[in-house]
C-alpha cells in the first residue's frame, strides 16, 4: 500500500509473516485477479473485499528522445538489481550502471536508491537532477513548527558519490546513432511565487546545457493505481485518478473497501499501515455492526469505541 526506499532485513518480513499466518491468515501468492479468479466469484466467496494495490503508474517525461535506448524507470532498475543480486535472475546489461555516466532525474528516496545502486555498478559518474530548489539545511520562517520542516536530506546514497543539481529541468534527451542516450538538454528554473496561486515555473535564458549521459535513471514518483482491476469491480475514481473511499474506506460498492496509495495517492509507509488499521475497523464495523479494533481518533491517538 505504501513504498518508502526503506530496505526491511528479508528475516524480519518473514518473522512478521510467521506471526500473521499463525493468527490466521491466508496468503496466496501468484494469483492475478481477473486471471486465475473473477472478480464475480471473489465477490461470490467473501462478504467484503479490500483493495490495497499501491499506486503503480509511473510518472513519464513526454519529452523528446524519452524512447530512447538507456532512459529507465527507476522502478524497473532497482528491482531488476535486487533480483540480480538474490540470483533469481541474470542481469540485463541494460540495467548495469558500471562505465557509465548515470544521471538520476528525481530527489527523493528513490532516486537516492538509484544512486547508490550506481555507485555500487562502478558508474562511471552519477549526477542527480532536482527541479525544486535547493532546500535549506534548517527550518525556514515557511515551515515553522510544528509543520514539515523542508529541509536538505543527504542520504549515505549521496555520501557515497554524487554530483546534485537544484532547480534544473530536462527538456530532452539526445540519443546515438544506435537509438541510444548519450546526453541529456537542460535549463535552468526558477520558481515564481504569486500571492493566492501555485508557484510558477520560469526558464532562465540563457541557460541551456548538455550533460554526457549513458543511463538516465528517472525517479519522479507515481500517478496512480492501476486502472484495471477497480475497473472490473465497478469501481469510481477521485479526480486525482485514485480509488474513491469514502472517510469509512468504502467505494461506491459498500462490499468493497480501498486502502493505501491506492486511494490516497503515492505516500509513505507510515501511512500505509495507519491506512491498514483504520480499514480493518471498518470493515470489522461494516461485517459484525460494531468494532473494538483500535481506530485514530481527531487527536491522532488509537482509541477502542
């Protein structure tokens, strides 16, 4: 329901694992829904049903040379690295860093990911691109507390060798005569803030660069939930594109409830498991009349009704 690039020891998982198949759980692995069961017959089998499938659509560059060869979602590069390093597969020498000029576009965890999973390859370099601007290293008037104090973050990925832009925007990519990256066109921005409005984005003149790149490796988060499972259930989205629960986690189908990114948009893990508790007492409500399952009340504390 949520992803933070916050590696969980694999014997931890399977201790929580254990604890929850003990209580009672099934889990049936390998089973895609609409494939190996309708959402007819699941809705025929069980009294309620939630969905908590993440918010998996990448975000694109519709810019040029997007399609070239060597521009990766980064959601498709760390993957493919953790398998290769468990041997569940060999690794695809499109995914392999080493003797490259890796530019990771997107500052948050995951594009940290990316670059430490570069340095580790033997990149050649590894420069991460930030549209936003550099954020200062305490907490500014704007973000007083007890709000998010935006500050800058280096990660012990940016420790091990990196080179960050702030306030930088890719406008293309250039490829090879083999359909392949091999520079990235940039200028750089501004952000104008206009009193009742959002900030605006400026290009400065004069400001256009190119940056010798083998493997862009674009970090810039998710849109959404797939749209095809929610679909065949029937199911309604917010205008954000995300799967419409109400304050009670319930869809437009009272049967079926939604949790996580899936109906809250890409978010953190924190949030993923708060999303868990506080459907899992609604739908305890919704099938028993009642529930004494913890659930947060205004304060945020965990409270029994």
């Amino acid at each position: 329901m949520g992803f933070l690039i916050l590696r969980w020891k694999k014997k931890i998982i399977d201790r929580r694992l254990e604890i929850l198949e003990a209580e009672g759980i099934q889990f049936q692995c390998n089973v895609e829904i609409g494939k190996k069961i309708t959402v007819e017959a699941l809705e025929k089998k069980y009294d309620a049903v939630v969905l908590a499938t993440g918010a998996t659509i990448k975000r694109e560059m519709p810019i040029p040379g997007a399609d070239l060869e060597g521009v990766v979602q980064a959601m498709d590069f760390l993957p493919h690295n953790n398998k290769a390093v468990d041997q569940q597969h060999e690794r695809d020498p499109k995914y392999l860093a080493k003797d490259r000029h890796v530019i990771v576009i997107g500052g948050g965890d995951t594009g940290s990911d990316c670059i430490g999973t570069s340095n580790r390859h033997g990149a050649k370099s590894v420069t991460n691109f930030e549209i936003l601007p550099k954020p200062a290293e305490g907490r500014t008037e704007e973000h007083p507390w007890p709000y998010w104090p935006f500050k800058l973050k280096t990660s012990s990925s940016h420790e091990e060798g990196s080179h960050r832009e702030w306030s930088i925007l890719t406008k293309a990519f250039v490829g090879d005569d083999k359909g392949h990256v091999k520079a990235l066109k940039t200028v750089e921005v501004q952000w104008k803030k206009i009193p009742g409005e959002r900030p605006r984005l400026i290009e400065k003149e004069g400001s256009e660069k190119e940056w010798p790149c083998d493997l862009a490796l674009l970090a810039l988060g998710f849109t959404g939930p797939e749209k095809s499972l929610p679909e065949q259930f029937g199911l309604i989205f917010d205008d954000r594109g995300n799967i419409k629960g109400e304050n009670d986690y319930q869809t437009n189908k009272k049967n079926i409830f939604t949790a996580g990114d899936c109906r809250r948009g890409q978010s953190l893990i924190v949030w993923a498991i708060s999303e868990g508790r506080e459907a899992a007492h609604q739908v305890d409500a919704y099938l028993m009349g009642s529930s004494v399952l913890p659930q947060k009340n205004m304060a945020g504390d965990l409270v029994a009704e």
